[in-house]
C-alpha cells in the first residue's frame, strides 16, 4: 500500500520550520532581527595613583600603582602611562613607577596616562630623609627573572652585593662608562661589587629578556 504524499509533506514542513528557528537563535537574532549591538568602550576620565604620598629613607623605594577610570568611575584598561620626577637630585622614578630616595628633600612625581589620544594626570608628593646607605643587597630571581629590589641607591664608594639562587644569571653593564666589572653567569652564590663613580647604571641579566635593574649613585 502507497503511503499518501500528503503525510510525508507534513512532517518535513515541520523540520524545515524548526531549523529556521534554531538558526535565527544561534545568529543571534532576536526580535529586532539583528544581532546584539556590544556596549561602547568607555573613554578615559581621571587616574588615580596608590600610594598618593610618598615618605621615605634616602635609598628605599616604592612602587606606584596607576589605574585609568571613566567618567562613571568604571576602570579603564589599557591606558599608557609615564612619570616625571621634579626633582631628581631628592627622588628619582623609573620608567616602571618604582621611586627611589636620593637625598633628604620633597619631590613630586608627575604621572601621565594616556588612551585613544585622552591624557589626563596625577601627582604624588615624595618626602625624603636620611643619608644614603654605602651597602645594598640586590636578589638575582631565585623563582622568577627579575632582580630584586629592581633600582637601588647607594653612597658613593659603596658596594651592591648581588645573591644567586639556583637559577642561572648575570649581570651586564653593557660597557657602561663608571660602571664596575660586569658579573658572569653565576649561581648559588653572592658577588659585590663597589662603585666609585656617579651616575646611574642600568644592567641586564643578557640570560633571560626583559630582566633588569639600575644601581644609582648620585
């Protein structure tokens, strides 16, 4: 016996309607008929910077926090940001926001964010006493590759003492001017050295990329 055409219309009418509605959901169409429009980017209001103030020994330092906000008060990422010390001589500040104690005074540091060509900014204000020390103790990542405390600051004539774990590392002056002898790869052990000459010396370790530090002496 024939089945009826009509029977066989019916259900692949059905799996056709339900198809069309499962592929309108799943592109996310909705009542409107178009897909969901994301929210807008917020755009950049104010910065804030922790801590606001800053006291410190000559030598010490510390590290600023700098989170971006909107008008909402929403944060913000991906906002560039720079400092600027207004006194170098009293508090330096690296290009990362870690501030360094010189020599006894106040400073202020300058912080600048930046977003889609919006640049707003913040100060912090840094009070400095004390001498500066003539010995520092620098840590040559023993868990990770980064040197620790990254910026020192010595008297001059002192001496940095630099500690290795098991981890393979080096310091690297690059041939810079005043610097001391650069130190080899070395590991589970401590190497000093003395610096006799002013400035400030960046080194690298030439081992793992991005591990840095600067040694300063004023």
């Amino acid at each position: 016996m024939r089945t009826p055409i009509t029977s066989l219309v019916e259900p692949l009418r059905s799996l056709t309607l339900a198809g069309a509605v499962w592929l309108l959901t799943a592109c996310g169409g909705g009542g409107d008929g178009g897909p969901t429009t994301p929210p807008p980017t917020e755009s950049l209001d104010n910065i804030s910077v922790t801590p606001a103030t800053v006291s410190l020994d000559a030598g010490q330092a510390q590290a600023l926090t700098v989170t971006g906000r909107s008008a909402s008060g929403a944060t913000v990422a991906g906002v560039s940001v720079t400092y600027a010390s207004s006194n170098t001589g009293v508090a330096t500040v690296s290009p990362a926001g870690s501030v360094t104690g010189i020599a006894p005074g106040t400073a202020t540091i300058t912080v600048s964010g930046t977003l889609s060509g919006v640049t707003k900014t913040a100060t912090v204000a840094v009070s400095v006493s004390g001498a500066l020390p003539s010995t520092a103790t620098v840590v040559a990542g023993s868990n990770s590759n980064d040197f620790t405390p990254a910026s020192v600051a010595i008297a001059r004539g002192g001496t940095v003492t630099w500690t290795f774990g098991s981890i393979l590392h080096n310091v690297d002056f690059q041939g810079t001017a005043g610097a001391p002898a650069s130190i080899p790869n070395t590991a589970n052990a401590s190497v000093a050295r003395t610096f006799n000459s002013a400035g400030t010396f960046s080194y690298v370790c030439s081992l793992h990329s991005g591990m840095s530090g600067s040694v300063q002496v004023p």
